[in-house]
C-alpha cells in the first residue's frame, strides 16, 4: 500500500485557496476604480445638468481625483513599510467610502473637488496596495499568475456593474427632491463599505509577507532600474490620459446621442461584464510575454474602441464599443503589474509598481480636463474621445518599443 502524499491534491487545495484570496482582494480594485472612479461617469450628466457646469469643470472633478490619487501613490510605499500592506488596503478602502458618503452632502464645486481629491489619495493606497498582495499572490503559483493577477484587477468589473444597476434606480429614488445625484452617492458609499468588509477578511486570511530581500539577493534598498522600464512607463502614461477621458465622458456622449435609461445602464452594465470577464481572456498573454507587448496590443485595441461611438451614433456600435473596451483597459494595468513581476525582483515590487501609478495618476490628471476643454469647443465631445484615441495608439507605440530585462 502507497504512502506517499497526494500532494496533486494538496496543490488543488491550495490554487482554489489562492482564487478565493484573489477574488477576496478584488474588492479592492472594485472600490478603488469601479466605484469610486468610474461611478462618476454615470453622475456626471445629472450633476452637470443640476448644478450648471460646463464639461471642463465636469471633467475637473475626475482630475481632482487623478490629483489626489498621485498624492496617495506617492506616499504609498512609506505607508506599507510603516504599516504593511494589509492595514492600508482596509484603512484606504474605509476612507474611500467615507469620502464618497460625503460628497452627497455639498453642492458647492469647490467642495466636492475637495472631496473628489481625499477620494483618490484613499483609492491609491487601495489599489497599490491590493496590487501589491495580488503580484505576492501570483507569485506562489506561476502556472495561474496572469489569471490571479487578472482577477484582483478584473474586480473593477465587479465595481462597474454595481453602480450601473445601483445608480439609476437611486436617481429615481431622489427624483422628488432636491439634487436626486446626493443618493447615488450615499448607496454607493454603502456598497464600497459592504466591500470592505470582504476585504478586511481577506486580509486577515493572507499569508505572513516576506522579509525585505527573502524573495532574492537584491536588497530593497538597490536602486530600482526604472529607466530601463521607461517605454512601458511612458505608455502608461498615454494610457492614464487616454483611457480616462473614454470612462468619464462616454456615457454624456451616448445620451446627447439620444440613448435611453435602460440603454446606458444595460451599456455600463455590459462594460463591467467584460472587465470581469478579462481576467481569462488575457491570462496567457501577461504570464507569457515579459516586454511591452502585451500593453501595447491592448493599447492599440482601447483606441479602437474608444473611436468607435465617434465613428458610428448607431446603438449595436456603442455596445461593440463598451464590450471591447471593458474588455481590455483593466488588463493594461494588469500587465504593468506583470511586467514588474517577470522583471524585477520581489524586494522591488512594491517600488515598481508605485512607479507605474503615480504615472497612471499623472496621465489621469492631464485626461479629463483636456478633454472636457476640447469637449467645450467645435465638435463637442466626439472630438475629445478622438483625442482618446490618439493619446492611446501613442501609448501602444511607445509600450512596444519595451524590451524585457536581462
């Protein structure tokens, strides 16, 4: 009789563990973009048409919140050395949904560019951190690393999907009162603290980090060789300015086009589908190549369909436009993760990958604002995503330049 170990099913055991914390810490990716970022392109229409603004202040309150999501990246790193990555992934996700809450309560735009900004620095400690457990995550299973690493990012989808079924019927809700925007707000605050709760649990299931340096030779201290990473680094640039501009003014571009209600909400709804549904479909391009390559593809694709409802007002277009789109921009971020991963060593992730987000939040910062500027002109907003496009296929150009490292 054999007495050696089923150790296939101690590795089954282990991988449906891994999928259950990646999922668990997806929550965070929904808090920090599907909600609290990308919520905003379904409010901007009704805030901007309640309060009188023009596109470039409307554009202004997702550049806020760029603004205050570099602020957060920029002090990340100390924050996970002073308090580990796990406290600040639930701290941030907690203030984030404070922040949100609070928005529901000002009219003024002074205030809630305020409260947009405290908003992103709360969603960068999220995002980099839970970026950062998910790359630690992936790393213990190479086989599944680009399917893990797309899970945690894929749960923006999550986030997507709740506010386009959340927030119309919370709109409605408002309808007999004074600025009806003020609830969507208020439940969306409640689903991001909903989710923190998952998050806390999770956080508390992962397993011990490993010492500075366990992971190879390389001290945390070495310098970190962005240089050499920086064609990737400058289309995640073009990424950040291109991509945001397509999230934040779509929706006001399909309804001047004359879409209705449920329209939108089944667009947005079928936008977050396709983020959730990333995660498999480009598993095998981020475990596999180690350069620019795979940014640059989905680069390239996000032009496409960002150029799309410009190119076409007919409604089976628009849907193209969302599936296409929300099947790739969430995963542009996830390659940067694993370009990261495949080359530098794990003492240096969490510099590499803050480095990658204080240049998404910069390219975000520039987004919004140009294009609700250019919105604001002859052509209106079917002219700013065109600058969308552009911005995007220079980042695809750019990114395939990125060799791997030796």
């Amino acid at each position: 009789m054999s007495t050696v170990p089923d150790t296939s099913a101690a590795a089954q055991t282990s991988t449906a563990r891994s999928l259950l914390l990646a999922l668990g810490l997806s929550m965070g990716a929904a808090v920090s973009l599907g909600i609290t970022r990308f919520a905003y392109g379904l409010l901007l229409p009704p805030m901007r048409q309640d309060l009188g603004w023009s596109y470039a202040l409307a554009g202004g309150m997702n550049t806020a919140n760029a603004l205050g999501y570099l602020l957060g990246a920029l002090c990340t790193p100390a924050l996970m050395r002073r308090w580990g990555a796990g406290r600040l992934l639930v701290a941030g996700a907690v203030l984030a949904s404070v922040f949100m809450a609070a928005s529901g309560f000002f009219t003024g735009a002074p205030a809630l560019l305020v409260q947009r900004l405290l908003a992103g620095v709360a969603s960068a400690w999220v995002f980099v951190a839970g970026g950062l457990l998910a790359a630690r995550l992936a790393a213990e299973h190479p086989a599944q690393s680009g399917f893990l690493l797309g899970l945690y990012y894929g749960g923006t989808g999550l986030g997507i999907v709740v506010s386009a079924l959340g927030v119309p019927p919370l709109l409605a809700w408002g309808a007999a009162g004074a600025h009806a925007w003020r609830w969507a707000w208020w439940g969306l605050a409640v689903a991001s603290l909903a989710a923190t709760v998952v998050l806390a649990a999770t956080a508390r299931a992962l397993p011990v980090a490993p010492a500075p340096g366990a992971g190879g030779p390389t001290s945390p201290d070495a310098a970190v060789p962005l240089r050499r990473l920086g064609w990737a680094m400058a289309g995640y640039l073009c990424f950040g300015a291109g991509y945001i501009g397509y999230m934040t003014f779509v929706i006001a571009l399909l309804r001047t086009g004359g879409a209705s209600a449920p329209q939108l909400t089944l667009f947005y709804a079928l936008l977050g589908v396709a983020v959730l549904a990333s995660s498999r479909l480009w598993a095998g391009v981020l475990g596999r190549w180690r350069g620019g390559e795979p940014q640059a593809l989905l680069n390239a694709l996000l032009g496409v369909a960002t150029l799309l409802p410009v190119l076409s007002p007919a409604w089976p277009v628009a849907l193209v436009s969302g599936l296409l789109f929300g099947a790739v921009f969430l995963s542009v971020v996830a390659s940067t993760t694993a370009l990261v991963r495949h080359n530098l060593p794990p003492a240096q992730w969490a510099a590499g990958i803050s480095a990658f987000t204080i240049l998404f939040a910069l390219g975000q910062i520039v987004g919004p604002t140009v294009v609700g500027w250019i919105a604001d002109g002859p052509g209106g907003l079917a002219r700013g995503l065109v600058a969308s496009a552009l911005a995007l296929w220079l980042g695809a150009a750019l990114a395939w330049r990125q060799k791997a490292l030796a």
